[in-house]
C-alpha cells in the first residue's frame, strides 16, 4: 500500500512500500552494498531515508556503492575476552560521500589509522535467528 | 539574536549537597536525597523550604515538582521545567531557564535540582540491554559501540588528530581534577591521589580514553535556589549574580548517524558567542573553570570551543601546572569535579563556581571574580553560564 504523506503534493511525496532501512537490508542479503542517491541533487545518501537531507527531494535510487572509502575516524573499544575481546570502531567516509560507521577487518586494531584507504566487504553472522549481514572494510 | 540579557537580575542565593556515594551505596532512596539537598540550599540561603516556588530540573530527574512540593510544604508552585537531553548537558540550562523565570516574574524562588540513586534505578555509564535496537543504534550497535564513553571517542579522537593534541593533555585534565579532590573533603575519590604512572598503567576504556578520563558513577543529590537579585540582598551568603547562559546547539549537531558536519566539537561553537554577548565579557575574563567531564576530550574541546585556549596551543596550555588553584594560569575544576568530586550530573561543578565566588572553595582561588561552568560537552543541546560577584556587575 501506497501512502501520500498528508498536506503535501501526492505525486511528489509519497512514501515506498517498504522501508528503506529493509531495501538496505535485502540488497545486504542479496550480496550488494547500496546507497541512495538522489536524483535532485545528485548527492549519494547514508543511512537510508525517504527525503534528501540535502535538498528534501524524494526522488531517491539505490545504487550500488563503489565499497572504496577512507578512514575518518578510528578507535579500540577494549572489552574482556569473554566480552569478545578487544575491537576497532571506524567512521569510513565513502568516495561516493557519506559517512558511515564501521570496523576494518584483517589487521591490528592498533594498524587502522585516520587517513587509510579501505574497501567494503559484507560480512555475515549467522546465530540462532539466522543470518545477520553487514558492511565491514578491508585495507584497501 | 537580540541585545536582551539576563545579565545581574538573577542570584545564586543557596547551594546545598549530600553525601556524595559512589554508585548503589546511597543509604537513602533518591527522593530522599533530593529533599536533603534542596533544604540544605534553603539552609544555606536562610530562605525557608516553604517558600519556594519554582522547580527547574534536568537530565529526565525521576523526582517530579509536584510530589517534592507536597513533601516540602510549598504554598504554591508556580513554576515546573524540565531541560531536555538525557545526560548532563543541561547542568547549566536548567540554571539559565530558572532564572528566565524569576527575570519573567513567573516564579520568586526557584530551586534547581538533581537527585540519584543508581542502586535503586540503574546505571547510567553501560549500554542498554534490550531485545532489540532501532533508530540510529541499529547502525552503530552492530559494531560494538554501545556506551557514552564508546559514543564520544571518535569525535576526541578526530579532534587530536587535526590539531595534533596529544594524549598527555588529557592526562593533564584528569589530574587536575584528582589534584583538587585531594583537597576536598566532599569528593569521593579524596584520598585517592592520581599520578602520571598511574595514569598511564591505568586500563583503557575506549581509546583515547583511559579509565580516569571517564567520570564516576555516583548517588547523592545537588541544588541550587535562585532569586531576583533585589532579593538577594536580604541573603545569609554572598551572592553570586547570573552574568550569561546559553544552551543549544549547531546545525545538524545530532545528525545520525555520526554524520553531523562539525563532527569533532563539544557542540559549544554556536553556544559560547552568545554567552559571552550576555555576560558582556571575553574569555580573558573568567579567573576560573568548571568544565564538566563526562570524559577528559569533552574538557579539551569546550575550552577551546569557549575562546581559553587555541587549538594549536593546546599541548602546552594543558599541562597540570596550568590548571591548578594553586597559581595556575586558569584553575580547572577545583571541587575535583565529575571525575573524582561527584557524577552528579554537573551540578556539582555549578556549586563549586558559585563556591568560588563566595571565597568558599577548599582549592579557593584568590579574588575569583568571574567564574564559567560548561556542561555536557558533545550532547545536544549543550549549556553553558557565567557567574560573577557583586563587583562585576
């Protein structure tokens, strides 16, 4: 079912089948790492949504992502073994534009630095509920 | 904005505090604590608990101005507020809207206030434990990032590495806080000195904070009572006029997730002009700081943000020497502050300004004139106010 958004022009805003944050989830699911773009402005979006925050348009389109990014931002979260250990935490800022949080895979923690170009990749966790999947990065 | 300001109509009239406790240990339920601390302010004053009017709190306090009223015997409340935000970045703004009340005529006495007991509620510092995330944790969650000290630390980390602060000027603002502590009988971790080697051996928590960059977890309660300043004539204390507050903060601050476009700031850029516009003074002014640490960058960042201090100066501004009551360029939390005086949520530190004002700090600093207190850097909205003696206006 198709919902207009009350008070607004029907054609312009109009809300998707399903939500955006599930489209991410099944392109994941699906082996793709999409981002939207719009069509307005032109600029890539992250995380997903109904509107352009840049320029209110609703005239999104899923595109994949081109997985290459540089590290913004880095630290160690130090946990207890039986907490799973110690892990890194990244802000990756895509070369398509948006920033989204992360970790790097395959090396030391200590190793990821502000600055390093890495590659997206999507992992996936499978426990008792079944499958999860997300976006983590390489060194590029 | 405007040239309106609430500059000298608003006076600091009493403090008041409980024990403080470290987490769980409150002998006394939450509610009781808050009594405690607003009579103790009342006390302080020489203002009776009955004749308060006005409620203004903070940080969702669970102790609601309607049961207090009835507790305390008010003849009629005229004034309920609430500041928004969950930690303490409302520690000055719930301050700053007691006193647009009485400067409005809305209410005469107003006592500002914050009560907990983590025993009987639950902690603050840990992750929520839930079936299931939504919102913006679900993008951050599946990544480990959990807590408030996992949520800052990027926002620290990216503001070293562009003005490449070092490590050692956070060390710097912890133990200027453990320094004053020591000094300070109220403070739970007096007694508890910190050194450099401690420090440094100290686990981490989240890079780059060690474990004496994060704050306490503490019980107790704290409270403020503001009058008109013509009322605050007839006070027992010295009062401590309202010079400046502010609270707020910069375009799309809390954008989810972490995408907001000034992403390593305290959220204090667009807060402190309009502080100092009020208060009428520049930052060379204050003689002394009391700058609430939920972690030591948040410290770091809202000096700079508020004028003390440029970045590209900050490794040799932060040096423990710099910070001290004891002759230091400008004093930094001398009640020992959120890491080692109390976690009251930054109402503490208000005291400990006020406290200074009046000659009264056990780390005095000589002829304070003029103090700031800032709170809850890296939240939204942030808060920040000047207080000054009576020659200052």
């Amino acid at each position: 079912m198709t919902n207009a958004l009350p008070g607004t022009s029907p054609e312009k805003l109009v809300f998707p089948d399903q939500s955006p944050d599930t489209t991410y989830q099944d392109f994941l699911r699906n082996n793709q790492f999409c981002i939207q773009h719009c069509n307005e402005c032109q600029n890539f979006l992250f995380y997903p949504r109904l509107c352009c925050p840049h320029c209110s348009s609703v005239d999104l389109e899923w595109r994949e992502a081109s997985g290459k990014g540089t590290v913004y931002a880095v630290s160690i979260v130090r946990q207890r073994p039986e907490k799973g250990g110690d892990h890194n935490v990244v802000l990756v800022d895509l070369d398509e534009g948006p920033r989204l949080m992360s970790r790097v895979d395959g090396i030391p923690n200590e190793d990821v630095k502000i600055g390093m170009k890495v590659k997206a990749s999507i992992s996936v966790n499978t426990d008792e509920d079944g499958d999860t999947r997300m976006v983590v990065f390489r060194e590029a | 904005m405007s040239e309106r300001s609430i500059r000298g109509k608003v006076a600091v009239a009493g403090v008041g505090e409980t024990t403080y406790y470290k987490r769980g240990q409150s002998p006394d339920a939450e509610f009781l604590l808050g009594l405690k601390a607003i009579v103790a302010a009342c006390d302080d004053a020489g203002i009776s608990p009955k004749e308060i009017d006005g409620f203004c709190s903070f940080a969702d306090d669970r102790n609601d101005p309607s049961r207090l009223s009835a507790a305390l015997g008010i003849k009629e409340m005229n004034l309920s507020s609430m500041q928004w935000g969950g930690g303490g970045g409302g520690a000055a703004g719930v301050l700053q809207n007691g006193a647009a009340a009485i400067a409005a005529g809305y209410a005469d006495v107003v006592v500002c206030y914050r009560a907990l007991a983590q025993g009987q509620f639950g902690r603050y510092g840990q992750g929520p434990q839930v079936p299931y995330i939504q919102g913006e944790r679900a993008f951050t969650s599946p990544y480990g990032l959990m807590s408030p000290a996992q949520m800052f630390a990027m926002k620290v980390v990216r503001f070293m590495h562009e003005h490449g602060i070092k490590q050692e000027a956070l060390r710097a603002l912890s133990m200027a806080s453990y320094h004053h502590a020591q000094n300070n009988p109220r403070a739970v971790m007096n007694g508890k000195p910190l050194t450099e080697e401690k420090y440094d051996n100290s686990r981490w928590i989240v890079e780059p904070f060690h474990l004496f960059d994060c704050c306490m977890e503490n019980d107790g309660a704290a409270a403020i009572l503001l009058v008109s300043a013509e009322r605050a004539k007839d006070i027992k204390q010295k009062p401590a006029y309202i010079l400046g507050a502010a609270h707020g903060s910069g375009y799309r601050a809390a954008a989810p997730v972490h995408n907001s476009g000034d992403y390593p700031s305290s959220n204090f850029s667009t807060v402190a002009p309009h502080l100092y516009r009020q208060a009428q003074i520049t930052p060379e002014d204050i003689d002394v700081a009391q700058i609430y640490e939920n972690f030591t960058g948040g410290v770091l960042m809202t000096m700079i943000e508020h004028g003390l201090c440029k970045p590209e100066e900050a490794n040799d501004f932060f040096q423990l020497d710099n910070l001290i009551a004891q002759g230091g360029k400008l004093p930094l939390n001398t009640s020992g502050g959120n890491l080692a005086e109390c976690y009251m949520h930054g109402l503490g530190l208000q005291i400990e300004a006020i406290r200074q004002l009046r000659g009264q700090s056990t780390n005095q600093v000589k002829d304070a004139k003029i103090a700031l207190a800032a709170a809850g850097p890296m939240v939204s909205p942030v808060s920040t106010i000047i207080y000054g003696t009576e020659d200052t206006l």
